[in-house]
C-alpha cells in the first residue's frame, strides 16, 4: 500500500496520528523506530540542518524535495511533508506537488503565506489574500497525480488578521479542495474548540513548545476533535540542547570521555541504524 | 588572474564586450571555442534545457546554481548568470550571490521584477518599487566574497512605468553599488541612445540586451559600440537556433527513418570529439597509465 493511501486509512480510522518533525532521515527513522505511525517533515528544521539558517523562506524547492526523498526513503510511514508557500505562484504549487509526490511523500502542507515566508511563530508574517490561496489549493489538486496524496492548507491568518479571518479562510481552503486543514497558532483552547466545531473536515493542530497556542496532550486535542498533532521542533530543539551541552563539555575537560553516559555506543548505534541487517543482506548476496 | 578581474578588464576594453547565451555546459564550451571572451546563462534557457518548461519562475536557485556550477567549469572564460529577482527577498538575494560566487561566475543579474518573474520581453511583468529593489542591490552588493565580483543592476520598469522612471531606477541601483547596469527592453533607438546618455555619466558599464523578435530593435554589436554600449548580451540565439535544428533533424527522421539527408549538416564523429575534448583526456589517460 503507498504512504499516501496508508495516511487515508488513518485519517478515516479513529484516533488522533501523532507526527513528531524530522528534519533529516535520521530523525525521521528514530521517529519511526520510537512507533509513531508518522513522520512530520519541517521546514525550520530543514532550514537549520541543511543551511544552519532560519526558517526565513531561503531553502529552494529542490533542497526540501531532495531532502523529503531522503526522509521519505529511510522511513516505511507516511511523511507529511512541510511545502511552505509552494515557492511561488500558482505554477510553482504545480510543480511543488508533482516534485513532492515524485519524492514519496504522503502529505503536502501548504500556506498562505507571501513569498519569501516564515516561522509561523515568528512575528511579521504577511498573507497573500485569500482567494489567491484557494487558487493555489486548486492547483495543487489538479496537480496532484496520485488522488490518495493528502493536501494540506493552512491558515497563517490568525495572527496577521484574527480568528474569525483564520475560520473563514480554512472554510474556504476546504471548500477549494483540502484533505486537512491546519489554523495556524490559536491563542487558547476556546480558539482551538471553535476551530473543531466549525470546521467539517480532518484539523491538524501544531504543537510547538514556547509559540502561541497552549500545549495539549495528543489525548486532549483529540477529544477537541483533531486528527493529527505535529510537534515539529521537538526533536531539533532536543538535539540542539544535548549537543551544546556535549560540546561545552568536551571544550571544558578537553576530552570526551567523561560523558559517556549522554551517548549512545557505538554498538548500539550501528544496531539502530541497520548496519547488522545490510550486512546480512550483503552476505546473502555471496555464495 | 580571476575571471571576475578578467571579466572588469573586458569591459573596461575599448570594443564592447560580446556575450552569447548559454544553456549548458556544453553550449558555454562551443562559444568558447568560437573565441566569445565570456557568456552569458540565462534562466529562460535554464529552465528550456533543464526542465523544459518556460521562464516563468519554475526554476530553483539550487537548479540554476548547479548549472552555473558546470558552466563555469566546463570553460575558462567569464561566466555572467542571470540571478532573476534574487528568488525572494533581500535575505534570498544575499545567499543567491554567495551560492552563484561559490560556483565560479564572474557578474550576476539582479532584476526588479516580482517574484514568480517572466522573461523580460514576455507581457505582463511587474516590478517591486525601487525601494525595495535599492535593498536587493545593497545586499548583493554587500555579500560578495570577492570585490570584483559584478554585480549588475537590471530594470524591468521601462514597459511597466516607463523610461524616466527605468532610469531613475537605475541611478538609484548604481549609488547603492550595482557595478553594472542593465535598462530592459528599450522600444526604440532613441530610447537606446537615451539610456547611454543619461546613464553613461555614472562611469558604470551598460548592458544591452538583443533578443531576436523582441521589443528592442535589433542592432549589431558595432551598432550598440558606436551608441555607447559596454557589453550586449545575445541570450536567446544559441537555443532557438538548437530548437529549429532539432525540429527539422526529428521531422525528417521521422519522415524518412533515416537521416541520410542531413548527415552532412551534421558534425562527424572526430569533429566531436575533439570538441568535447576527447583527445586531451586521452592523453592524460596515457600520463596516469602504469606501466610493468
């Protein structure tokens, strides 16, 4: 069964699908091998660690493509992918979803955000207006080949102009054709319900620690009503904390040997990255 | 001496600067061999050769960088790239000059259109304000590695706004550090005269660009020497030529099944090898060869 039809089955079965954000195809097979039945792809932790920059809409079409099939063949779940704005017009949304379909990838997040973008938790987003947007969904549906690829509009409206602006417009994204629709940072839980009653279709809600919207357990968003949560700089923020730690260390005492314990072996790692298995694989191979 | 040098030095000459469009590695390598002291790859040809769709934005910086990239490395000769609108903002600019400096070209575009652009002579265009685009020519002005590396400020805005506003813009591109300047699409020879006439005392090189069937009237490079022009860029020649060889070359092999009757416009066998470069290679194959 393709990623893509294997998400469908999800969405159309109870419960929430939780999606911790990769940002390489190693986080991503951890994700995988820590069980979710998803991987989130974000662009600000594609923008980290493919450029060491932020999440300001400078990474190319082809480095998140490139970086979404590396991510979407390490992995055997569904990776729902982060395509920013669509870098462009209507004709690049053509093109992102045909490049992003062609990496293997399950999912296509879309934004109405102007060109170049940012963090959605960043301050001075712009959006373009919305019936440019509900012609981007348009465009990415007629550009998608395989009809079981999940399109994903979101709404970064709520901070630019407010809620009932964010509501109007994933009704309209809905009604243009998304499979899920995703309301950018609602400020409370209040903002949060009213999104699950108003809007009619699969609601994907953004777990991001320190941004606007309070945190819930995967539990609670989904007796709200939302049917997938993403924590997409979990692992990034993570990683960033216990790899300043080990590098101050290291500096400190001039050695790595002390901090130990924060790693893990070299066996182990080999084990997790599959290095026993490929061997065995390359063994079959010799008569 | 870099070809950045190399390429400030070709302007500066007395004789304008030639520089025919190139599309690939192997277009740039046959203008070389020809004698042209630099090329010009454009994004409209990128984006026909690489992915076979129009200039309509469709193209990635990472895409156009790595077809700088095998251009300037396929040749010795200077290499100016079409950096579009910079693909974005200020910030986007700032790393389109570093990744096309990184991949060896000598002068970059930088032109006032909105993102998703068109090509220049297409209808339609939009230009962002000049502020805006003042902004962009300070950022790659101040991100190059290299101090000769040229930096060429293009306008849109004459079929948008008008010539007096073209040029106002490209005054304000020149005080904030564009090295070269690039007034799109004149209508008219008058037009042509004027930019050099009001442009010309800013003591920056001027561009002018000869698209066939386009909006500018078609003007040898003498013609363009004499109205004062430094360098004029030939950008669409060499692919429309490619596309008409290659249509004919498929309808007769279509036609016929064989293509006997154009075997003698084509180049031979030895004839390409030696202008791919074959015999050099073949030579330092014996170098390296080991010997019992």
């Amino acid at each position: 069964m393709s990623q893509a039809k294997k998400l469908r089955k999800m969405l159309a079965e109870p419960g929430i699908i939780r999606a911790p954000g990769a940002y390489d195809a190693w986080s991503a097979r951890l994700i995988e091998k820590a069980g979710f039945p998803a991987v989130y792809m974000t662009g600000y932790g594609l923008s980290a660690s493919l450029i060491g920059r932020p999440d300001i809409g400078l990474l190319s079409l082809t480095e998140m493509a490139g970086e979404g099939k590396n991510i979407a063949a390490a992995v055997d779940i569904p990776v729902i992918a982060d395509a920013d704005n669509g870098y462009g017009g209507l004709l690049n949304v053509v093109r992102t979803v045909q490049e992003y379909e062609r990496a293997g990838l399950a999912a296509i997040q879309l934004e109405d955000q102007v060109m170049p973008k940012r963090c959605g938790h960043m301050e001075g987003k712009q959006i373009i207006p919305k019936e440019e947007m509900a012609a981007k969904i348009r465009a990415a549906c007629y550009a998608r080949k395989d009809p079981d690829t999940v399109l994903i509009a979101r709404t970064d409206a709520r901070a630019v102009i407010d809620f009932d602006e964010a509501l109007a417009r994933a009704a309209l994204y809905a009604e243009a054709g998304a499979d899920v629709l995703f309301v950018e940072a609602p400020q409370s839980v209040e903002e949060l319900q009213t999104i699950a009653n108003t809007i009619h279709k699969p609601l994907l809600a953004n777990m991001v620690e320190h941004g606007k919207t309070p945190m819930l357990t995967g539990k609670e968003l989904e007796a709200i009503g939302f049917k997938i949560v993403i924590y997409p700089v979990t692992t990034l923020y993570t990683v960033t904390q216990a790899m300043m730690d080990m590098l101050k260390k290291v500096k400190q005492d001039d050695t790595s040997k002390h901090d130990t314990k924060h790693m893990v072996a070299f066996p182990d790692f080999n084990e997790m990255i599959g290095l026993d298995a490929i061997r065995e694989l390359e063994r079959s191979f010799m008569k | 001496m870099t070809n950045k040098k190399k390429f400030r030095e070709l302007l500066a000459a007395p004789d304008i600067l030639v520089l025919p469009g190139v599309y690939d590695a192997f277009s740039a390598k046959m203008a070389e061999k020809a004698g042209f002291s630099g090329v010009i790859m454009g994004g409209y040809q990128v984006a026909a050769s690489m992915l076979g769709e129009p200039d309509v934005g469709y193209v990635s910086l990472t895409e156009m960088t790595f077809s700088l990239r095998n251009i300037c490395n396929a040749v010795t000769i200077p290499v100016v790239s079409d950096g579009d609108t910079g693909y974005g903002n200020a910030m986007n600019v700032r790393r389109m000059v570093r990744e096309y400096e990184n991949a060896g070209t000598a002068a970059i575009l930088l032109e006032d259109q909105v993102w998703p652009k068109k090509c220049g002579h297409m209808e339609g265009k939009k230009v962002i304000s000049r502020e805006e685009h003042v902004m962009k020519i300070k950022a790659a002005a101040e991100a190059k590695k290299d101090p000769d590396l040229v930096i060429i400020g293009r306008t849109d805005a004459r079929a948008v706004n008008g010539l007096d506003d073209a040029l106002d813009r490209a005054r304000s591109y020149a005080e904030v550090g564009a090295d070269m300047l690039f007034v799109e699409a004149p209508q008219s020879l008058e037009e042509m005269k004027r930019i050099v006439s009001v442009l010309k005392p800013l003591g920056k090189p001027l561009l002018a660009n000869m698209v066939e069937h386009g909006k500018t009237p078609g003007l040898t490079a003498n013609d363009l020497q004499d109205i004062g022009f430094d360098a004029v860029v030939f950008p669409v020649s060499a692919i429309y030529a490619m596309a008409q060889t290659l249509m004919k070359l498929f309808a007769v092999l279509k036609q016929n099944g064989t293509t006997a009757s154009l075997a003698d416009t084509m180049m031979s066998f030895t004839e390409f090898n030696q202008l791919i470069g074959l015999p050099a290679y073949t030579a330092m194959e014996e170098t390296y060869t080991v010997r019992s």
